[in-house]
C-alpha cells in the first residue's frame, strides 16, 4: 500500500500561534483516494530542520506533502531548503504562475511588487502545478530510486488553508497516474448521548467477533457525540470489504438503535437540514446562553436558506421579553434559567417567524453566575411545533466554550428527534439490511 | 535551552477524521514557559509505531508531551507501548485515579465498568500525576541519561483536550522543578485589512534593520488580519529582550499607524467588548449572511453579557420586515443585499433592543444565488449609533465558509473604528512610548 507523510512547516505551529487544520484535510483525502498516511509532522522555519526532516519522511515513504513556508515574506524559507535538498542549482520562472500572480494581484487592485514576482521562482529540479487560488506554485520533486531506496515524491503546497485545500484535487490526480493505488474502506455511524465507555461495554461482544483486519475506533466529540468508525485495509477487492462493513454494521444497529442518530459521518445541522427540505418545513432558533452558536452552525450548511428563517440572540432579558413576548413575570418568578422561560421562547420565536419548528436555549456557560439551584453548566433546553412543546434540563461541568458546545449540541439533537419523530423520518439505512 | 517534542497518537488524526488542537495550545504553554518545542508528531495506534516514535523524540528532546491512546476501549494502546519503552515489568493500580473514576462516573449516574477500573493502572516504572476531569491517570516517566544521552521524561495526557489542557498547569510544575528554563519573549500586534506581501513591502527597512536574533513572524488570518509578531530567544536577561522588542514596536506603530488595531494578540471581539464595558455601552447585531457567527464570536468572551444584549438573525426577508422592521418596499426596489437594505437592518436591530452600537450584514457567502451585478462573495454592512448609520461594500473570492468569516471579520472591524471613534479610545499603548 502506497503510503505517505505529511510535513507542516511553520514557527507560528510550533509556538502553538495558530492550529494546523492542512494535515487533517490532507490526511482525509489521502486516505479516501487508498493511500495511507503514516506520520504527520510539523517543524520550524530553519533550514537544515525543514532538509533533515524531509529526507527522513522520504526514505520513509513514497509520497511527502509538505504545507508552507512558500509566502513572500522573509520569514519564508522552505523554497531554498527545497533546492537543496533536490540538489537543483538555479531557479527559474514559472511563467503560468507569474500570470496568475499578476491577475490575482491585478483583481484586488493591488501592485505587483518585487516580493510577488520572486515567487514565480522555481527550484530548476521541479515540475509546477499551478497554484489558481493564490501567488505561490504547488512545486513537485521527483526523487529516483537511488536517492531514498524506492521512487519517491514531494509535493510542496503553500501554508495557506483554503490555497492548500484547493491544490489537493491536482495532487491527488498527480498521485494516482504516479503510484499503485490500493483500497482503504472506512465507514462511520453517529452516535449520541452515551459516554465512549459505556458505549464500548454494550458493544463489547460485537467488537470482540469483528472479522480478522476489522478495525473499530471510537472517536468522541462534543458538537455530534461518539462517532464509530470501521475500517479495513483492503486487497483489491472494494465491494466485499465494503459489504463486510454493512453487514458489521446492521447489526450494531440492532444492538444500539436510536443511539444511532445518522449512517454517515454527519453533523446534526446537515441531518435536521436534509429532513426539514425534504418534508418542505421550516425552523428558527431563539438563543441565550448559546448566543448564536446554533443559528451559525445551522446556517454553515450550503442552501440552509430552503428551511431556517432566522433566529433571536435574546442575551438580555430585556431582548427576551421585548422581541420574543416572554412574559416579564416569568423571567422574574422562576428566572430565565427555567422551564417556563424557555418554553415561552420557543413558543415565541416560532411565532415571530412564523416557522414550523423551533429551539431554544437558557443556561449558564460561565464562569460565574452560577448558583447552588442552578449552577454553571445547568442549561434547559425548548423544542416547539404545532404539535407542542417540550422541555429538558440538563447539566455539564466544562469550561464556557465547552458547556456552550454541549447546550447547542443537545438543543440540535432534541430538535433533530422531534423533526424526525413528527416527520417520521429514520436517517439509518442500516435499518432495513436484512441480516 | 530546555528543548521538547509533542506527539499525539490516534488513528482518527491519521485518517483526517479529527483536527489535532491539543499540539497547539501545549506548544503555546510549553514557550509561555520558556521551554522551546523543536516538532510536533502524530502516530498512529500501532504498538511498535509508538514506540518507535517516542524512542527517537526522546533521543532528541529532554521533554516530550505525549496525548492519546488512553481511553477505556481497545483501540487506546498507548499504556502498553509507554510499559514496553520504560521496561516497565508490572501494573499497579493508582488508588487517587480510582477515587476520581469513582466520583466522577458516581456524579453521572453511571456504572463503574471494569474497563473503567483498569483506567487507573499504570506501569510500576512511572509516577502519576491525578486528572481530576477525566478517567485516564496523567503518567510521568523519568528516563536516566543512560538510556537517551541525557535526563529526558515523558508526560503521557489523555487525548481528549478538555482534559489534556487541563492537566497543562500540574505538567508545567513539574518541568519547572526538574529543568532549567530560558527566556522565551515573544509579543505580538494584530493588523487588519493590509495583505501579508504589501505589509512586508511597506515594513521592510525595519524589518532588515531589526536586531540580532531578533526574529519577524507574519501570520495571516482571515477573522483578525495579519498578526506580526516578534520573537526573541534569549540568554536570560527577560527584561532587556522585552525592552527591544518594545523598542522596535514603537518604531513600527509609527510607521503602520491605525494599520495596527491592538499591541497583544487580540481578536475583535475582545477588543470590541473592553472598549463598551470601559465606557457602559452595549451592542447588538443584525445578520442575514453570517448567520449567527458575529454574535457567536462577541459571546464567546466571558462577561459579553455586560454590553452585548443581543441579536437577530433574519435569514428570511420576512424575518427582515416583520422583526427588523426593514420596508417592504426597501426590499423589493434595492434587494435584500443593498446598502439601504443594510442600513435599514442595523438601525432597526439598534431599536429593538435599545443598544448604543448595532452591525448588519447582508450578503452572498455562497455557493449560488450571485448575479453579475452582486456576486457570491459581496457584502454590505451597515454600522450604526445615535451619532449615524454608516455602510460599507465589500466583495470576496472564497467558498462559503472562508465569505461568511470575512464579512464577519470585515463587519466587527467596522463596529470597531466606530466605537473607537465615537469613544474616543486607542487600543495602541506603543503610540505612548518615546522613540
């Protein structure tokens, strides 16, 4: 099986300034294009580091992507480590990405400086890929057998998230006329509201027969619950793994049954979104403590406009009681942590928008504010239809970011089971694979 | 200088199927105390692989951070490879952990699980340091120079990073009393709306006049604008080190002036808050195109509740007239994407909940819905106070995601020099500093 390595480079990953998001969009699409990422890497802009580094990946592997350090600032080296290391001995031009550099560069009205022109330069050792999203070239070098004991290639891409993420459909099209191309099959079920232990015992039976060169991996997650995944390196034979896998599956479906919420690596915004355009019904949200957390993860998904109207950020009681009609004397007798202030509005949003559906959430993030009654983490949660409205309470122990992720995550999953309930949608194919 | 190395295991960072954080926020503590991290590595659950790896980042660094592999189920395998690698020969269970376990999984209402139990056993050859958010014990393993060619230990964290972060504080106790520790001073100013290679452009005198070994760092951001920051490694005079780079940022303020909208790494929305809550003013948002995600991130800061009272988002025109109270006809003649349209939507939002500073966004995040005349990637936003309602248009080329985070940036950008002009408040300290 082909396999590869990923290398970011960068001071601001080491010093921890920003989070390297390239190695897992990259890794992702490796592995759904059968190729098998072994080691992911990151190291500082000094050269003798990113030379050493990158040989040691390619005597290790056949295929190397190396993500940054191309930028036009001085504290950008990675091209000159890359010429030494291929033992090029000059640069030259790349005359289509000079093109682009002077088009992108020409549409935002800005000049083309010095700076800009340099970074049409290639080491002489390298073929281009044109880089359309940005000024620096995707560069690739061709290592032959002798150098590192096998073939091996290095692409270089530019740090830039959204540049590198559009550079990987040439990669990757580049890597398959290049390399022996094999399968890896994996396929993941969503699951919610049961902790990864609890969930391993009552699946331990299962796991424990699962065919030989089957693997389960639990991966937690606070915003869509303990995702499970199974894989299988494969031998050239897709459809039986793959039908391996589904028969695997149809039976965990039976053992865990609606702790199952999706067949799919699924977010719950993507599934609630899919049920309410597929019935022609609609949703807002009035939200407090989640302070529009959900209408932006409700809204981050392409055509969302088909069915969510909109939502109230009611932070302020004065918000509550003013544009979603809670009545002032329920915020004063049972306070806006409560049953009855949350239900009035979800009532009230649904009314203000006039939408089918509704959520919405009271509670206390923190850090402070908390009391013995209703202490930090304690949030109630509304979900509204013509059919009516129901309440929960729930309560966390994590910081602010993290209890505020758990009230929405929970919000959107109470939503989720009243939509799927009245609508009487099932998201679990597995259902109806007959064993 | 005290040198370290961070590995996170897990096959799901291999595959792509999560984003490794806890490497970033461990290398950001680990230079905040002055400890220098030279690579960040992920493995995958392989015993040998693990091994392996950790052997070699040993052999290179005196500390290195391990996260991953602990949890209850079968795929956690990291205990057995640590046991292996520090020629552990037995397991003994950590009566501390135990009790944690106890309280906490007591404290959900769950069953203690014998794979909960075997939670708390360690190797004999390490010393445990207690994780009191979560089930997996925190291991040390203090390697003699004998086996590495120096003192080197190992810190073993759970992978989950609500737990890894938390176990940071206990971890950097224990290096300080077992390592010497340099200076590391790094400082950081944020820029906004100057793209990286025009900033180098305009910057470069200072930049090539700057001290020896001191060090410029350009990183861009689409939420908060280029960040530069200046980096020093020094010798231990911490005070001195500061003082230069002070030194130099006065140089560079004059040249960038309001280039630089704050002297510490800052996002908008922090700054945006200190500034109404010095003065007792309150905001609110208006969003159509971004959803919810301008008032996510104003209420993602602890204490938001004291300026931020609130937001609507009217992803629905109706949501537009019927709560914004947006003309009909302002709609219908400008469209829903107009500055009038904007305008309206800011003022209207201002009244609805009685704050001092509202924002609007309207506009095409995309994919779809663009015309010649308003393409995807175009936005108006509107800021408004009792001073006036000012508006601005501003058009982008990215996806959906990368649109929606820049018409937010753009918009609390704008909400920003508002609020700073009509205050009268600069965030800038080294305009104070004498040159």
């Amino acid at each position: 099986m082909t396999q590869a390595s990923i290398c970011t480079i960068g001071d601001e990953i080491l010093i921890g300034q920003i989070i390297d998001t390239n190695s897992s969009h990259i890794s992702r699409a490796l592995n759904s294009a059968g190729i098998r990422v072994t080691r992911m890497l990151s190291v500082g802009d000094d050269h003798d580091t990113i030379v050493n580094s990158l040989k040691t990946e390619l005597e290790n592997n056949s295929i190397v992507i190396a993500t940054g350090g191309l930028g036009p600032t001085k504290d950008d080296i990675t091209k000159a480590a890359l010429a030494e290391l291929s033992g090029s001995e000059s640069f030259r031009t790349d005359s289509v990405q000079l093109e682009i550099i002077h088009d992108i560069l020409g549409s935002r009205g800005l000049d083309v400086l010095d700076v800009n022109i340099a970074q049409a330069e290639v080491p002489d050792k390298c073929e281009v890929i044109p880089n359309r999203l940005g000024t620096a070239p995707i560069m690739v070098f061709r290592f032959p057998e002798a150098m590192f004991g096998h073939k091996a290639t290095l692409y270089s891409l530019p740090g830039v998230p959204f540049e590198a993420l559009g550079a990987l459909d040439d990669i990757l099209e580049d890597i398959r006329r290049h390399n022996p191309v094999s399968d890896i099959c994996h396929r993941t079920v969503m699951t919610f509201g049961v902790a990864e232990s609890a969930l391993a015992k009552m699946i331990a039976p299962w796991e424990e027969a699962l065919p030989e060169g089957m693997h389960l991996a639990y991966l937690p997650n606070a915003l869509t619950g303990v995702r499970l995944r199974l894989s299988m390196y494969g031998e050239g034979n897709m459809e039986k793994e793959e039908s391996m896998i589904n028969s695997e599956l149809a039976k965990l479906s039976v053992m865990l049954g609606d702790i199952i919420w999706s067949d799919r690596d699924d977010t719950m915004q993507e599934c609630i979104g899919r049920m309410l355009a597929s019935a022609g019904k609609t949703m807002s949200a009035a939200e407090s403590c989640t302070g529009g957390m959900i209408s932006s993860m409700m809204t981050s998904v392409p055509g969302s406009s088909e069915y969510y109207l909109g939502s109230v950020t009611s932070y302020a009681n004065s918000v509550k009681t003013g544009v979603l009609c809670v009545p002032e004397e329920t915020i004063s007798s049972h306070g806006a942590v409560s049953q009855e202030c949350v239900a009035a509005m979800a009532e009230g949003v649904r009314k203000l928008t006039g939408s089918d559906f509704s959520v919405a959430t009271s509670g206390i993030s923190g850090p402070g504010w908390g009391t013995n009654e209703k202490p930090v983490g304690t949030v109630w949660i509304g979900v509204s239809s013509d059919k009516g409205t129901e309440t929960f309470m729930m309560r966390f122990k994590g910081d602010r970011k993290r209890n505020t992720e758990h009230f929405a995550a929970h919000a959107l999953n109470f939503l989720r089971q009243k939509i799927s309930k009245e609508l009487n949608i099932c998201q679990q194919v597995f259902k109806t694979i007959k064993l």
